[in-house]
C-alpha cells in the first residue's frame, strides 16, 4: 500500500528511530556513573604524577668510591667536594672564602695529576685575568658592559701522551666556584664543581686512548654576569684549541642535572646514544632563551661569543632555594650527582674517543642556522628522541594541512548545522579558558585578604594544587558546560526538523550523544591551534602539541567514527578515553608537572626577596599558569562528564 501524502519520515528514518527508542527507554542506565568518573580521574592524575616521579624524581643509586673504581664516578667522593666548599659559607668575588675555594679546587687538581694513567698527560694551571669587558648582545646582561679584572680560574687539562694533535682538539667542560653573596651555593655551583672533580678523575684514567683532550675549567666571576668565561674564552693561550663546550649549570638543587640547551643535532645524538639516564628537554630552552626565567649560563658566552657548538646541564629541583640561604648541602638528594657524573663520564669518554665527533665539531661553524638546529626530549627518563628542526617542520605543516582538509571536508559534508555546531565547539573552547583562569584568578586576589600567609604555597609548592589546580579544574567544567548546552540547544533545533519523530527523552539523549562529539572533538581544535602558532614561531616544544592532536584523533577515528551516512550516535567508549590520553600523558605530563614547579619556584623565590614581587601578582601569574595547564590537559577528560547519572 502506497504511503500517503502527508508523511514527513522516511522508510529507513522510522526504523531507526523505532530502534532508537526501543534501546532507550531506560537512557539512564546508559549513564556514566559518579564512581566511573571519579575512577578516570584518578586514573589521569595517578597517571600524570607516576609518569612525573619516573622521569624526574628516578635517581640513581650513589655509588662509593671502592664501588665506583679507579675509572667510574662515585657520588661519595663528589660530596667530599661539595662538603668542604659548602663549609666555607658564600663565597663571592673578591672574598677571603673564594680564594680558599680556588687553592682546594687547585689543590684537588694536583691530586688528579699525580694519579692519573701514565700515558695521560695531565696539565693544571692557575689562570689570572687580565683587565677585560663583557658586553652581550642577548639573554639578561642584554646592552649591559661589565668590567672585571684579576679572576683566578683553576685550569685542568688532560690529553694522551702520544698525541699531539690531540692538544689541538679540546673538549671545554665549564663550571664556576664562586657563590653569590647570600648563599654557600651547594646547588649553584658547588655541585658541579665536585661532579666536574670527580669526572676528571676518572677520565684520567681513560684518556691514553682519546682522539681529542678534555679540558675541565672551574672559573670565578660567573655570578658576576659570566666574567669568568668571558675571560677564559677571550684570553687564555688555550681557548683556540677549543672546539666543544660543556656546561655545568644549576637552577636549584639536586634532583637530574637535565640538558636543557644544545646547538648542534650531532652533538644531541653524541649525547643521546650513551647518556644511561638521559633527561632532556627542549621545552625547558624555549621557557629559558624567551626571558621567562630571569637567569644566564656561561653557556651564553661559549655559543655567542667563541661561536662553539655544545650543550648546556642544569639541575633544576626546588627552584625555590636558588640564590637564597637555603641552597645547603642538605638538600642534595642522593643520587643527584650519580646521575650527572655518570651521564657526563659515558658522554667525555664517547666524545674524547670518536674522530667523528671532532670532525664534526670542525664543521659546526660551517652549518646553517637551519641546519643545527633540532628537537630533542627523553621518555620516562629512559630514552631520549632527537630529529632534525627541519623534518619536524615538515612533519608539522603535513598534519596540519591534513587536519584542516579533513575539519573542511566534515563542515562541507555537514552544511550549516555543522558548521555553526563547529562555530559553538570553538566557543566552548574559549569558554573553557576564561572560566578556568577566572575562578582561580579571584582565590588569588582574595588570599591576601583571607589568610594569615598571603603567599601559602612558599612553605609547601605543591599547595598550588588545591589553592588553585582544583578551582581551575572547576571553572574548565563550568565553561565546557555552557557550551555542552548550547551546542545541545543547536543540534536540538535542528533534529526536530530534520527528524521530527524523534521526541521526548529520546530526542534529549541523541542530542546529547552528539553534543558530547562535538566538545570531545573541540579538543583537537584547540590543539591544532596550538600546533599552528608553535610551528609558525619555530617553538621546539610544538611537538607535545602535534601528540596531544594526532593521538586523541587517532582514538577517535579508531573506536568512534563509522562510514554508515545514517545512525543515531553513541555514547563515546571509555576505552577511546584511555587510548586517547596513553601516550600524551607518557610523553609530556611529568614535563607540565615540572614546568609548574619550577615555575612556582621562581614565583616564591621572587616573593621572599625583598622589594619583590607583590603577593596577589605573585598569586595570579601561578594561577593563570596553572589554569591554562588545566584548560588544555583535561579537555578530552571534561567531555566525559556532562552525560552522567
């Protein structure tokens, strides 16, 4: 029998709305529960503070000195060091103190020299400056002319017997004894100075099969604005059989010494293929050369002024005692100077030993800006990844142009409704960065006023979590949510035109199946957003941003999408979720955790200086910071939330 006239739905449409209601006359047993949720919860941010201690807070076992032997590294001898510099209280430019530091640094060196392998020839010199002038043309002494005369650098070279040539191809490692005037400086610098110690010990033991020297350099006058590299690098007989820098540096105390600099992608994959616990991050330069962190290296002086390609090490824990009175010996975690003196000893004796790496340090100069430049980062501080800035450029602008014809094709293919449903997808994504930084932003303000601690995350960092990750968390949902619902009003409107059978509860959940895709998929959006501008401005940490697309999408398209042109949409599996965070959160939680340390370090350092930041600007800027690491990371997350019972 012929349909009649008046009937508005199709055949097929009536089935599968039939369909749909008959599967859904109970569409809260459908619902996620409390408990469910609260488990993914848990699970993320179990996840993301596992991912953190592995790759950041997994420290060697130290070793001592009889475990160690005469040609490896032991943490027990390096503390020996550290102790008796510590022990002499700050130790400036110009005091009593540094120059007791420089005779025993001297005094140690002899040692070395006199126990080192008989066909090592080992040199030691004390190195007094001329009158000289530092003037740099970036990083914090940016237009500034410092003046400095007579430093006293303690000078170690060693090099095989046999090999003359040798004298004329060094490896520089760099370190500074003095100490700022508030501080004994375990972190900064005295650290490295008994790492730098003990390393020459042992490639003492090592260098009569070297193809190149290693030259070690314990200078005064860093803290000063990099005098003593400046001086080394401009003056000494030595500095033009220089071909490598290495650079020992901290930004607080203990914890991985952590390269966060290099020039060169040979020199990273040198680093690369020996470092047994490699901890890098090119995140960290980024942050670094753009000003944020108000602080410089003698790593400057070796790329800027002497032109050298090398690599630049940082201990970057408790950031909050850097250059304060509470950078003591106390706070060296065990294990700390173990994982830098290992990672550098494999690193020397690689390097010392290979014609290749000479041969291309000779070459550096001659290479492109384009050409050296690389994006570097480890995994779980087990391996670490190196590849060419130009390929990740490439790899960059491939995925976005694929992501752009996709997201076109999808909004051609869905008209209007689906280019207005895309419209308020990118609303909720604004939406959600307002009310996550606005929320936290009002606990800043009003922390002055309310507690007895204007600033209560300078005793405790990690308060910052429930001051103000748990507000932004808060104001992510409730602007994720506006959009949930307007974008539920939109596909509402035009469901009851399109498929006017559909009503009731029926209606109410398929449009929200759909509208819960939609902000789910907003995420990418957002991500591509953050892909774009990153590889527009050539950032080297633009690739957590291509994972935190291309992963989730991936998920998605996997588990979720179908080639079916008609079906009612279905609750987004849990399973998609988990499959879609895996390898974001492996790859770059512990690196937000820790980009948020030390960024609150930094903030709590300022506060306690006198004349320093006020508490409520202190406030905002960690909860901002907080807040847009919030917004972002927990986008796919949130999308979960607004169906459940």
């Amino acid at each position: 029998m012929p349909r009649g006239r008046g009937s508005s739905v199709s055949t097929h449409e009536k089935l599968n709305v039939d369909a749909a209601v008959d599967s859904d006359k109970d569409n809260s047993r459908h619902k996620r529960s409390a408990y469910l949720l609260l488990g993914l919860f848990i699970l993320f941010l179990h996840g993301s503070w596992s991912v953190y201690r592995m790759q950041f807070a997994n420290l060697p076992l130290p070793l001592g000195a009889e475990q160690a032997g005469k040609r490896g590294f032991s943490e027990a001898s390096a503390l020996k060091h550290v102790k008796y510099l510590t022990g002499l209280g700050p130790h400036p430019v110009g005091s009593d103190a540094l120059d007791l530091a420089v005779q025993y640094v001297y005094a140690e060196a002899e040692k070395i020299k006199k126990t080192a392998h008989w066909d090592v020839d080992v040199q030691v010199e004390l190195f007094h400056t001329d009158i000289g002038a530092n003037r740099l043309a970036g990083g914090l002494f940016k237009g500034k002319t410092l003046l400095y005369s007579d430093l006293k650098h303690v000078i170690l070279r060693i090099v095989p017997k046999y090999l003359p040539e040798a004298e004329e191809n060094l490896i520089l490692v760099s370190s500074h004894i003095d100490t700022v005037s508030t501080t004994e400086g375990a972190g900064d610098c005295s650290s490295c100075v008994g790492v730098m110690l003990e390393m020459a010990r042992g490639v003492a033991q090592w260098a009569h099969g070297f193809k190149s020297g290693v030259l070690f350099l314990f200078n005064t006058g860093e803290e000063e604005g990099l005098d003593g590299a400046h001086s080394f690098i401009t003056q000494h007989h030595w500095r033009n059989s220089v071909r490598f820098a290495v650079d020992l540096e901290a930004m607080g105390i203990s914890g991985k010494s952590t390269l966060f600099q290099g020039t060169h992608q040979w020199a990273l994959e040198s680093f690369a293929a020996v470092a047994k616990y490699p901890s890098a991050q090119i995140a960290t330069q980024d942050v670094f050369r753009s000003g944020a962190i108000k602080s410089a290296t003698d790593f400057q002086i070796y790329e800027e002024v002497a032109g050298l390609p090398g690599l630049d090490f940082a201990y970057t824990d408790t950031t909050s005692v850097y250059h304060t009175k509470n950078d003591k010996m106390e706070l060296l975690q065990p294990g700390s100077l173990q994982h830098s003196g290992e990672n550098m000893l494999a690193f020397l004796l690689h390097a010392a030993s290979s014609p290749k790496f000479m041969k291309d340090a000779h070459q550096a100069k001659q290479d492109s800006t384009e050409q050296k430049k690389a994006i570097f980062f480890d995994i779980l501080g087990k391996y670490m990844v190196v590849y060419p800035q130009r390929l990740a450029t490439m790899f960059h602008n491939s995925i976005i142009f694929q992501s752009l014809l996709i997201w076109g094709t999808s909004l051609l293919m869905g008209g209007r409704p689906g280019l207005v449903s895309f419209g308020i997808s990118c609303l909720s994504i604004i939406l959600t960065l307002i009310f996550s930084i606005f929320l936290p932003v009002v606990v800043a303000f009003a922390l002055p006023h309310i507690c007895p601690f204007p600033v209560p995350f300078v005793g405790n960092p990690w308060l910052v979590i429930g001051l103000f990750g748990s507000p932004a968390l808060l104001g992510a949902f409730i602007g994720q949510h506006f959009g949930f619902i307007l974008l539920k009003r939109h596909i509402q409107e035009v469901h009851s035109r399109t498929k006017p059978g559909l009503t009731g509860n029926t209606m109410d959940y398929i449009v929200g199946l759909e509208a819960e895709r939609w902000i789910f998929k907003s995420g990418f959006v957002q991500w591509l957003i953050v892909l774009i501008l990153g590889t527009y401005l050539k950032v080297g940490a633009s690739y957590i941003a291509l994972i935190w697309l291309v992963s989730p999408a991936f998920a998605y398209g996997l588990m979720e999408a179908t080639l079916t042109p008609v079906r009612s949409p279905k609750q987004l599996k849990v399973f998609t979720l988990v499959l879609a965070l895996a390898v974001p959160v492996m790859s770059s939680a512990g690196l937000f955790i820790r980009l948020v340390d030390v960024m609150v370090g930094s903030i709590v350092r300022a506060d306690r200086n006198p004349g320093g930041l006020p508490d409520w600007l202190g406030n905002v800027v960690v909860a901002v910071a907080i807040a847009i690491v919030v917004s972002f990371t927990f986008v796919y997350l949130l999308s979960y939330v607004h169906i459940s019972g």
